[in-house]
C-alpha cells in the first residue's frame, strides 16, 4: 500500500491546475486558449475523448495547465490513469467535483500508487494531488488503507500469510480500530465446537483457527461478517494441478476482504456492532489429512459427506455461518473465493451475489453501481437442492457432475444461515489477471466498497447521523 496518500492539505504555489472539461466542451475551451497552446494541441494530436489529457505548456516551458476530458458517465479509474501519467509534482482540480464523483476520483487516484513493496521496490510515486472541495477526506481515506489491507493480505504468498499470520493481522486491526479478538486454535477447535474447520485443516504443519472480532456498541444493529480464510488450497487429497496451485495464495480472499470492510466500519465509526468470523486454514496432503468419502461434522450439527476434499471452504464456512446466525444480526455477509463455476458464469473480475433476502440483494445491487463495484445476483434456485444430498450424511459437499456448480455451492452455505436472517454470499475472484491504471495484477477487492456503501446507507441514514459507534 502507499506509505502516504498522494494528497496536500492544500494547494501550494505553482501547483499545477486539472481543467475537468466534457467532451462536448473542449471545443470551446480550445478556442480560448493561446494561439500556442491550440497550436500544441494540434500538433500533439489531441482528441477529445473521455479519459485523454493533454499538458498545456507556459510561455517558459513549465506545465501551465493539464486539460482533461471526462465524460459525466466514465468511470472512475481514469482517474488512476491520470495519476499515473502525469509528471511528478503538486496539481490541483481547478473548480469543484461533487461528492459522488470526487470520492472515487480520489480513491482511483490514490490506488494508481499502490504497490505490493513487501518483497521488492515500488515504482515511482504518483504525482500529488491537492483534497478538493467536496471530497469526504475520512471516506476516502479509509477505502484506500482497506483496498491496500486486503491486496497486501492476498498477495502475500502462504509461507508469509499462513493461519497463525493471518490470525496476527486479525488482532492487529482489531487493536487498531478498538475491537476485541478472540483465537482458537489447533484440537481447541474440537472442545469448542468447530469441527468442520479442526477436519480441514489438521493436516497443515501451521494449526488451524477460528478468528473472531468484535466491535461496538451493544445497542446498535449487529452487521455479522464471514470470510473464507484457507491460506492455501493444494486441494488436500483430491490434489490440484500445478497450474491450478498457482495463485492459491489467494484463496484466503474472503477473510482478506471482510478484515478490509472492518477496518473501514471502524476506521468511519459506522453506527453498528461487528462480529467478524474467520476460518483460517491450510488445505493440505498429510496422513491425518481428511480424505475423500469421509463424513464431517459441523458446528450446527449437521453431517458433511466430502464428495471431493478440493470444495473445502464451503465445509469451513458452514461452521461460521452457524454460528453467525445465532447472534441473530440484522445483516449476515460473507465473502469467499469459493468456485470456479462463477468465474465460468460472470467472468474473472464480475463477482457472484447470492441472498435469500431481495431488500439486501437490491441494496448491494445499487451500491456496487454507485460505486463502480459491481455484482451480479445468482439464484438459489432451490430445485438443485437435491444435489447437495448425500446418501450417507445430510449433505454432500461436491455433487457430481459439473453443472450449477456456483448455485450449489451457495445452497449448500444456506444450510447454515437460520431461518430469517439476511445473508448475501459474495463469491469472487480477489485477483486481477492483468493490470490496469490503478489496478495492478494481483490481488484485488471486489464489492469492498459496494458492501461498505450498503451499510453506511442503511445504518447512517436510520440513525440519522446520529453520534458515531462507540470504539470497544
């Protein structure tokens, strides 16, 4: 993440000024320039499309002005883009930007300088930027600290980012933000009560864990979260393929992402109180591994045939979702780079909304479009439920054949969420194949910022900014 947020409390003399113009305005605005200038933006070929930029020179040389086109309707990153082309030095928006359009602008602004420093050097630094009027600066602020959290988390590879560091951060951000957090580990989980997680992760040299935090006041509407946390999936016995281990690193995604939404409710003081679980494990080969045909047991007293060990994190996550849900919250979330299937479906950077209530699917639906963080809602279609049977257990976790694979998965985490609470299941990459402006390949947050604008609309707006959640 940047060590320091590309921004100036204010604009210092010879910043340089960013003319925001829509593409049907630079025309006019050509026409008033100096004779030189137009002559430059002749002979520089510039077009007026939206997202291109163009540096004005002064009379001496220096940059008097950069000339951006942006259309009402682009999106964000050009933002990034812009960043991450000018000339290092301090510039400035000349006029205003709403809210709804400087928020974003800032945060696309800001991650155009993030790199992934822990093992090697970082490229340059983006140029700086002055707050512009309308920015919400804590907002911003904290959406930036929290994409950095959750790509630093995932592109951190498991020999660094195992269940016992993963556990590590949990307790780090917990500190930070006032929180309290609570570990169980290794054969504890069997005296606890969490034996689906104890069975997938006893083979790891690095014991599994059950991480959990809980922040403030009793009073406000419990928000419950859950993230997949397996560090990494080799696949257990049911062996993956060397191309399929490759980015496997990332399969902890879900606790990256729901760690990062933490950080950012506490970091704005949301009016809420937090229960964030997390099942961190190692998906490994060993001879206490779980095996293929084996029956587990969860925490909700359920019994899990394991159709194929390689679908383990929906047997973690039943025990956390169970468990979730009799805190009775108001709202239950969780994330989780659960299937290929819905990679297959929507594509590696869409990620799959699941929820059996519509008021919370049509809220994340709203944000993510608000805040050019989209999802895309699947069915529970509830006819497949049949194939998650199994003949031996009350459920199977891998059916066979190769259909409806992302439905089912999601099905089969519905089995552990109680009857009338609102859950959405987030099922996502957490990885960029390729880099973009502001969006280098690697890990990535995906609907972060859609489920924190969910949640401050619901909860801000009932409360009528009433005073912020007191830290505990």
């Amino acid at each position: 993440m940047p060590a320091k947020l590309p921004f100036l409390d204010r604009a210092p003399t010879g910043s340089v000024p960013i003319r925001v113009v829509a593409p049907a305005g630079v025309e006019r605005l050509r026409a008033r320039l100096p004779a030189a200038q137009q002559s430059w933006l002749a002979a520089t070929g510039f077009r007026a499309d939206s997202g291109t930029h163009a540096l004005l020179p002064a009379a001496d040389g220096r940059i008097e002005a950069v000339l951006f086109c942006l259309a009402s309707d682009a999106e964000p990153w050009v933002w990034a883009a812009l960043a991450e082309a000018l000339p290092q030095g301090a510039y400035r928006v000349d006029g205003e930007l709403s809210p709804a359009r400087a928020n974003p602008a800032l945060i696309a602004w800001a991650l155009a300088g993030y790199a992934f420093t822990r093992y090697g050097k970082a490229d340059k630094p983006v140029a700086e930027l002055a707050w512009p009027k309308g920015a919400d600066r804590a907002l911003v602020e904290a959406s930036v600290n929290a994409t950095a959290l959750v790509r630093d988390l995932i592109n951190t590879p498991a020999e660094d980012m195992g269940p016992s560091e993963l556990a590590a951060v949990a307790q780090a951000v917990a500190k930070a933000g006032g929180a309290k957090a609570h570990v169980i580990s290794g054969d504890k989980l069997l005296a606890a009560g969490y034996p689906a997680i104890h069975a997938v992760g006893r083979a790891a040299d690095d014991p599994p864990r059950l991480i959990e935090l809980i922040w403030g006041e009793a009073d406000h509407p419990l928000v419950a979260l859950v993230g997949k946390g397996v560090c990494f999936d080799s696949g257990g016995l049911d062996l993956k393929t060397a191309a399929g281990m490759k980015t496997m690193k990332k399969d902890m995604g879900g606790a990256a992402h729901v760690l990062g939404l933490a950080q950012m409710i506490m970091a704005t003081a949301l009016p809420v109180r937090l229960k964030l679980l997390i099942p961190a494990v190692e998906n490994s080969v060993a001879g206490n591994a779980y095996r293929p045909m084996d029956v587990v047991r969860t925490r909700k007293g359920l019994t899990v045939e394991i159709g194929n060990t390689d679908a383990e994190g929906r047997v973690i996550l039943s025990d956390c979702l169970f468990e979730a849900s009799r805190a009775k919250p108001e709202i239950l979330l969780d994330f989780a780079t659960l299937t290929g299937a819905a990679r297959v479906a929507l594509g590696t950077s869409l990620p799959a909304l699941f929820s059996n209530d519509d008021r919370l699917a049509s809220a994340l639906l709203k944000s993510g479009k608000s805040q050019n963080d989209p999802l895309w809602r699947m069915p529970l279609h509830q006819p497949y439920r049949s194939m998650i049977d199994s003949k031996v257990a009350d459920l199977n976790n891998a059916p066979e054949g190769g259909y409806a694979g992302a439905i089912t998965a999601a099905l089969f985490l519905e089995r552990f969420v109680a009857t009338g609470t609102a859950w959405a299941h987030i099922d996502l990459m957490a990885w960029n194949e390729r880099g973009k402006p502001g969006r280098p390949e690697g890990g990535e947050a995906m609907g972060l910022r859609a489920a924190y604008a969910m949640l401050a609309e619901r909860f801000t707006r009932r409360r009528g900014g009433s005073k912020s959640a007191k830290r505990k």
